[in-house]
C-alpha cells in the first residue's frame, strides 16, 4: 500500500533478487552499482533491508547477513533488519540476538511482536544512540504515540522476560515442519520454498483446496489473484502460515482432509 514510501517522505524500494526469498549477495551489488551512477533521473542508495525470517518463510543465517551488511556498508549504506518473524529466525537457527543483528552489521531492526502472540504492539531497536534521537518525533509524527499505550508496550516486557517470545516462536517453528513434512509424503503436492520458519508455500489440486477450504482450513491462495474457480486439477499455491497456538491436532487433520482430497 505504499506506507514505507508515506512514511521516509517518498523513498524508493528497489527489490533485489534471490532465491527463496533470500538476498543474493551478486545480486545486492549489481543493484547498488547501477543506482550509484550520479544520474539524477536515478535514486540514490542509502539503506538495506533485510527480511528475517523472509516473506518466502526461510530464513538470513548471521554469516549471510554479515556478508549483506559488509556490501552495503562498503558502499555507505545503513542496514536495516525487517524483523517482523526475526523470533523465528533466531529459533530456527540458534542464534542469539546479538548475532544475528549488531553483531552482523544491522543498525536498526524493526522488531516484531504481533506475528508471535502479541497485540498491536512492535518495537524498533537501533544500536547507535544519535540515530535513536529523532524515534521520538517519528513516533508523534506517525500517529503512533497512544493514550494509554504503555498497556499493549507492556507485552513486549512480558514477552521478553524468561525467553517466552522464542519459545513461542519455536513451537511455531515446529507446526510449520510437521505440515510441510506430511504434505512432502503426499503425491501431487509440490513445496515452493524451503520451509525454516513458520511458512509453508505449496502447490496442489485446485480440488483439493475447496475440500479443505470446505473443512474449514484458513489460509491464503498465494498469490491471491488465484481463484478456486477453474480446472479442478490445475496446481493452485498457497500460502499457510502456523503460529504459537497452532496445535498438532489441527496439523494432522490438515493433512488427514489433504490426503483424502488428493485420493
């Protein structure tokens, strides 16, 4: 919808390729080195973004996220981490905070809670004290500064307190595997992408969709443009996404409704 661009005053986002959602490192330069070219009909870089754990569901290992950072500091860039499933991300690879982060290179993370149990409540950490300065104002100016928001801030205290946050990340983690293991034994379904969070993106019989659709599964056709209207054998993908509430019951009848439909 534009918000990053409302929100910096009309930066541009330039996509960087890579498989499965992870940043090329080849990638990163070629598209650094044709934005620095003093063109002013070109935009000028002044930030990376790194997605972890990505929007294709896998994951940054830190050394991948060092060698990211290292390009784009070498060029004078700053380094950003979109870490709205970073929970997950440390969960799936055992790193620590620090690691993955700071310690990789990133300036800024943008730290997320409410896709690991908490409500309307998310955190920006930045490792450089002048940069924190201007927060303040930028939270005022967005709109974000709440009566009372001290209430939704303090589940991220509770989060915190006693590694509940990775502990509910894991658990999601772990109904992720335990889907994408049972439909890999399945015949006529394909997984799109490694699954190392909480994603599974796979590809099967449109059939098989409105049998589990009609069982009351929720999730989401990806892309959305799809339609469950067509070829009733035509491979349609999708997108399902667990949680830390996700139980292995659910998982296992997920699978039950799948087999079924795949005959």
């Amino acid at each position: 919808c534009g918000a990053p661009e409302f929100y910096t005053g009309g930066a541009k986002i330039v996509p960087v390729a890579g498989a499965h959602g992870r940043i090329d490192a080849e990638a990163l330069a070629a598209a650094i080195a044709a934005q620095t070219t003093g063109n002013v009909h070109s935009v000028v870089p002044s930030a990376l973004s790194i997605t972890n754990a990505t929007e294709a569901g896998t994951v940054h290992a830190p050394a991948d996220v060092a060698r990211l950072s290292g390009l784009a500091k070498a060029h004078g860039l700053g380094v950003h981490m979109d870490g709205a499933r970073l929970a997950n991300a440390l969960a799936a690879t055992g790193a620590t905070p620090a690691e993955m982060t700071w310690q990789a290179g990133v300036d800024v993370v943008s730290f997320g809670g409410t896709k690991n149990g908490l409500m309307a409540a998310e955190a920006v950490v930045v490792f450089d004290a002048a940069r924190a300065e201007s927060l303040p104002f930028r939270r005022m100016r967005a709109g974000h500064l709440w009566s009372k928001h001290r209430f939704l801030a303090a589940q991220m205290l509770a989060s915190l307190e006693g590694g509940l946050w990775l502990e509910l990340a894991s658990r999601a983690n772990l109904m992720a595997a335990r889907l994408a293991e049972g439909m890999g034994r399945l015949g006529g379904v394909e997984l799109l992408h490694p699954v190392e969070a909480n994603e599974v993106f796979a590809a099967f019989p449109r059939a098989a969709h409105r049998k589990l659709q009609e069982a009351g599964a929720a999730y989401a056709l990806w892309p959305e443009t799809q339609s469950l209207e067509g070829e009733a054998e035509a491979p349609v993908s999708a997108r399902m996404v667990t949680s830390w509430c996700t139980q292995e019951e659910e998982v296992d009848r997920f699978l039950e409704v799948l087999a079924d439909a795949l005959g």
